[in-house]
C-alpha cells in the first residue's frame, strides 16, 4: 500500500488526508503550527461558511478555468456538503446561498475532521515546519524534528494569506525545487487602502452599498453589502467580495441608497437636507465635499467616489491570488514535473470570490488529488 504525506493540515491537507484514509491509505499529515485547521476555525467570520449553492467556475480566478469548470463538475457543492455531512452535524444554506454548519461555529467543521482524521487512524504530526522536500526513487521529506519516506506527497500548505495561521508563503519553495514557477502572490479578500479625502472622517460608519469598481471609466463588477470606512479606506463584505477585482488606481462609487431611485431622492432632499436620508457624519462630509451644491450633493450620495490606493497586504487578507499554476499541472492536480507530487487547496493559482468559494475549492481539489492517487 502507497505511504501518503500530506503537507499542510488545513482544509485541503484535512480533507485529502480523510478522503484517502477511508479508502485504506496509510497517510501522514505535517502541520507546521501546533493544531490544524486554525484557518479554517475562522472562516465565515467564525461561523464556518463551507461552500455556496451558487457554485460555478465563473466565481474564480485562475490561469486555467476549464480545469476549474472541470473540476467543480467532479465535486461541487452538494458533493461537499455531503461529505462534511458523512463526518457529522447539518449544513444549511442562507439566503444568499452560503452554507453553514446549522451551529454556526467554524471550529466545529474543524473538530468533525479531526474527530475523522482520529477514526481513520491517520497521523498527524504537529509543530512539523517542513525544510527539504526530495525526490530519489520515492519522496524524502524533512523536518525539524524527524523525516519520512512517501511514495506520494500531497502539498497542501497554503499561500500568503493570513500569516498568522501559519500560511507564509514558505511551501512555495518546496514546489520550486522541482522546477515549478510560482504565478506571483498578492492579497485577495481583502480591506482596501483609498484616498485619504474620500475616508476623512469617516471612521466606524457602516452603511448597506452598492460597491461599483471602475478602470478608465468602465464598470469592472459591482457589489452590494456592507461598507465600512476605517482610517486608512474600507472594509465590510461589500468591500471584500470587489477587492477581487479592483487594483491600485481604480474607482470605487458607493450607492448609499441602492433601494432608493435618485427622483425619489431629490424630492426627499429639502430643507432637512440629508436628515434621516443618510447617517448624520456621512452627511455632514457629502455636504463639505459637494461645497453646498445641491446637485453635487445628490449625485455624490448615488455615486461617492474613492481611489484605491492598495490593499492592507497579506496580514489582513484571507486568500492569496497566484501560487502554482494549473498549467504546470495535469487535471488531477498531479505535477507535470514530477509524478507523484500533487498540489490541493490556496497554493494552486485559484482564488474564488468571497462566499464560501474558497473553501469549495480546497474540497474540489482535494477530492481530484486523492481521486487521482486512489485509483494508482
């Protein structure tokens, strides 16, 4: 029987490692830190948001979408929520289709997988930051504090994102050994840093938006949710979900009143001004910047504009755009450099849009790689 090391216990290395030992393989999990799944205990804002009902390849980012729309044929959202539900517990979809554990509780998805891991009999190594990753008939991989021989190694280690899980950047260099190239990391889902002027003020106000990004004067997407202004641009869902597409230099316009058609807002606005029409400090800023134009003020309450000037990096974002490419892969995710080594979750050059679709992912590819190796 094939000896199986996966590197990396977050979502992806949990579920290849669960995958592949109800199908009777001796599998090995090296997690760097000193639990697993830390990451995935604070999806969803700690409530666990697994996957999305509105599944489909156009949702991601990647060099290759057809292995993307592939893949997520093989195993997509219902297929996940299955499996999650083969370990225990409900999941249940909201209104705008995220999935949920019926206990919100992020952590408790990761105590299902390591409660699995434990009944499958699979190992998992802690405190395991993997240094040397080798090839000489079958895989040599080592560690501070041990070493082991596999027949197959299954990386799984993250990208850049939210360091503080562990996820650094650092596996790249195991790929890169084996001659990979690396698509070059940058911060997705994420708090956008915009013009100081546009944010002046603003601090701690949160308001329902419609989230437009635009470049030389077209519209990129739009989003709608919660925007919240901080001292350096703006957070909330809204902001998440564009940060996938907006880059430094674009427009932001925010619709403060998306339900609001602007007739009924230009007969609303009198005397008053923008009393119970916005929030008091918001409008106390449309009106300085509209320089009492009553028009400017109208328009600037519809169509609010920021500059983005970057993002708050790595340390605040929950997913890496870039890592290996699926070129340099074949459709189970397999390296096309080297047999035996595959590649699951974030370090693939894949990044889904914010709802769930991230951690899709990490299931879809985990069930492709131990698919792929179940079947020799």
């Amino acid at each position: 029987m094939m000896k199986i090391c996966v590197i990396g216990g977050g979502a992806a290395g949990l579920a290849c490692a669960v995958m592949l030992g109800r199908k009777g393989f001796p599998v090995t999990v090296l997690e760097r830190g000193a639990r697993v799944g830390r990451k995935l205990s604070a999806t969803g804002n700690g409530q666990g948001n697994v996957t999305n009902s509105a599944m489909g390849a156009e949702h991601y980012f990647s060099d290759r979408p057809d292995r993307v729309r592939n893949a997520l044929a093989r195993f997509g959202a219902d297929d996940a929520v299955a499996f999650l539900e083969s370990m225990g517990g409900i999941f249940l979809r909201d209104a705008r289709g995220r999935v949920y554990p019926a206990s919100k509780q992020a952590s408790a998805v990761t105590d299902l997988f390591r409660r699995e891991a434990e009944r499958l009999k699979v190992n998992i190594v802690l405190n395991a930051h993997v240094q040397e990753l080798a090839y000489d008939g079958d895989f040599c991989v080592k560690w501070a504090e041990g070493q082991m021989r596999a027949d197959a190694v299954v990386l799984a280690a993250g990208g850049c994102a939210a360091p503080s899980f562990g996820t650094d950047g650092g596996a790249y260099a195991l790929a890169q050994r084996f001659a990979h190239t690396i698509v070059p990391p940058r911060p997705v889902l994420v708090q956008l840093r915009c013009d100081k002027e546009g944010v002046r003020g603003l601090k701690g106000i949160r308001v329902d938006s419609l989230v437009r990004v635009m470049r030389k004067g077209k519209e990129i997407t739009r989003c709608r949710g919660d925007v919240l202004f901080t001292d350096h641009g703006v957070s909330g869902d809204a902001v998440f979900r564009a940060s996938s597409y907006a880059e430094s230099g674009d427009g932001l316009l925010l619709d403060f009143l998306p339900d609001v058609p602007r007739e009924r807002l230009s007969g609303a606005f009198g005397a008053g001004g923008l009393l119970c029409i916005v929030n008091n400090t918001l409008a106390r800023t449309i009106e300085r910047r509209a320089g009492g134009d009553r028009a400017r003020v109208l328009a600037l309450v519809k169509e609010y504009p920021l500059t983005v000037t970057g993002s708050l990096g790595f340390d605040c974002a929950q997913v890496t755009r870039g890592g290996i490419p699926l070129a340099e892969t074949d459709e189970h995710f397999q390296s096309v450099k080297r047999a035996g080594l595959y590649f699951a979750g974030e370090i693939l050059n894949v990044d889904g849009e914010c709802g769930g679709y991230n951690l899709q992912w990490a299931f879809t590819s985990a069930f492709c790689v131990s698919d792929r190796i179940a079947r020799g």
